[in-house]
C-alpha cells in the first residue's frame, strides 16, 4: 500500500458565508414528508441585515378572524336590541293612546252620569219641596163637571186633548170617568137624574159641578168654613166634605193625595 504525505493534500477550509448557510438549512425544520415546513416563512425586511430573517405568527390571523367574528355578532346584537326597543316603544305607544282613549270614555260616560244624577236629585228634591209646600197650603186638586153624555165627553178629553184616563166608577145616583193633566184630576159626572139633590145643587144641565181642595187637616178647615158662614151639604165627619162657598159655588174638601188616583 502506498503511503500519503499529507503534507502534499491541500487543505481548504470552508468560508464563514458557507457555515452560516450550512447552519440555516440544518436548522430549518421539515415536516412529516421531508419538505421544509410552511408554519413559519421568513420575510425578508429591508431594514434586516444578511441572514437575519422575521417569521409571522399563523395564530395572529386566526385572532383576527376571531375579532373580526366577534364585531360582526356585536353589531348584529345591537340592531336586534335597537329593534326591540322600538317594537317595545310602540307598543307601549298603543296602549297608552288606548288607555287615553278609554280614560276619556270613561270620564265622558261618568259626567253623563254626573249630570243624569244632578238632574234627578234635583228633580227628586223639586217633588220633596213640592210635597212639603202642598201640605203648607190649600191647593185645588180636583175638578167635577156635569155632562149629558159621559161616554162622548170622556173619547173628547183623552183623544183631543191628550189627558190621561185614571179610572172609573159609579155610585147609587151617578157615574164617574176620571182624567189627569199630570196635576189637577179632572172628573165627569153624569146623573142618573136632574131631580137629584146633589145634581140641582150645582144647577140644571151641564155645568161645573164643584172643585176640591186639599188640605193637610180636614177637621181644622172644616171649622174655618163654617166660620164663614158656609153651609155644609155632606156629612163633615165623611170626606169629601162638600159645601156651598160665597158665591154660590160648591166646593169640597179633601186630604192631600186623595186624587192621585183619580178618585171622585
């Protein structure tokens, strides 16, 4: 075997330039199929130096789409809570237009009813005061007239001049149809006969009979009309009293209400 003289074989040393490429590709990492991995990829900065290199974080784009995701779910919570809020708004608006609406139905209906009670009290009150004032005063309550034909004289007085028929009746001597204007009981009598004492009385044929008086004691006024020189044509302690006051005209005297239901 042949012998070598080392001294003979040149010896060349690698460049630092060579190293550091040397370093930078053993250094590179690969992945499963020996290609050099993409998860980091060197930008080359201008303001770098030689073989200086800056990698960028895949995670920073991830983060990114994470916050841009986020924005987007932020606003679309805002435009659904903005729309409640106007759904609400409106809805609050219906109802306080509705119960404005009903509010003044309802203060429409009760001062109807106000004014309907005032006008009824004070309706009520006028027929109290009315009642109390009758029973401080005589008052004419009751007109009798002597007709031919009862029957033709009461169709007249109903149906040509509207009074309301209270009632009817007959005694041993006389029948009775009796009629109301609302105050003043209206009767007509019709005699068996003229020759009856009480027909002759008031005189012969039609005329007015005799009108009656009300009073709040018949006893007392009874007194007071004999007083007077008044002759008694009925029993005094039987009402009605008749009786023939000055003038010739004959008059009775009766308690307060005894015509209000058209009695004779």
């Amino acid at each position: 075997m042949d012998s070598i003289d080392l001294n003979s074989v040149p010896i060349n040393p690698p460049s630092i330039e060579k190293l550091d490429t040397v370093k930078t590709k053993s250094e590179t990492p690969q992945n499963s199929t020996g290609s050099k991995s993409t998860d980091q990829q060197p930008l080359m900065g201008g303001c770098l130096g030689k073989g200086q290199h800056h990698f960028v974080d895949p995670g920073a784009n991830v983060e990114e789409k994470n916050q841009d995701q986020s924005l987007d779910f932020q606003k679309a919570r805002d435009a659904h809570l903005k729309q409640q809020r106007l759904t609400r708004s409106h809805d609050l608006q219906k109802k306080t237009t509705s119960t404005v609406k009903n509010s003044i139905r309802l203060g429409y209906i009760l001062y109807e009813a106000t004014i309907a009670s005032r006008v009824t009290f004070s309706y009520e009150l006028t027929g109290v005061w009315l009642e109390y004032w009758r029973t401080l005063m005589a008052r004419i309550a009751h007109i009798a007239v002597k007709v031919e034909d009862l029957n033709q004289s009461a169709e007249f007085y109903e149906k040509a001049l509207g009074f309301s028929p209270t009632g009817k009746s007959r005694s041993e001597d006389r029948a009775r149809r009796s009629f109301s204007d609302g105050e003043i009981n209206l009767t007509m009598l019709r005699y068996d006969s003229e020759d009856a004492a009480l027909a002759k009385a008031a005189g012969g044929g039609p005329c007015i009979h005799h009108f009656a008086i009300e009073v709040d004691d018949v006893a007392k006024y009874v007194a007071q009309v004999r007083e007077f020189g008044c002759e008694i044509l009925s029993d005094p302690n039987k009402v009605p009293v008749k009786f023939r006051a000055p003038g010739g005209t004959i008059a009775e005297i009766v308690p307060v209400g005894r015509y209000r239901k058209g009695m004779e």
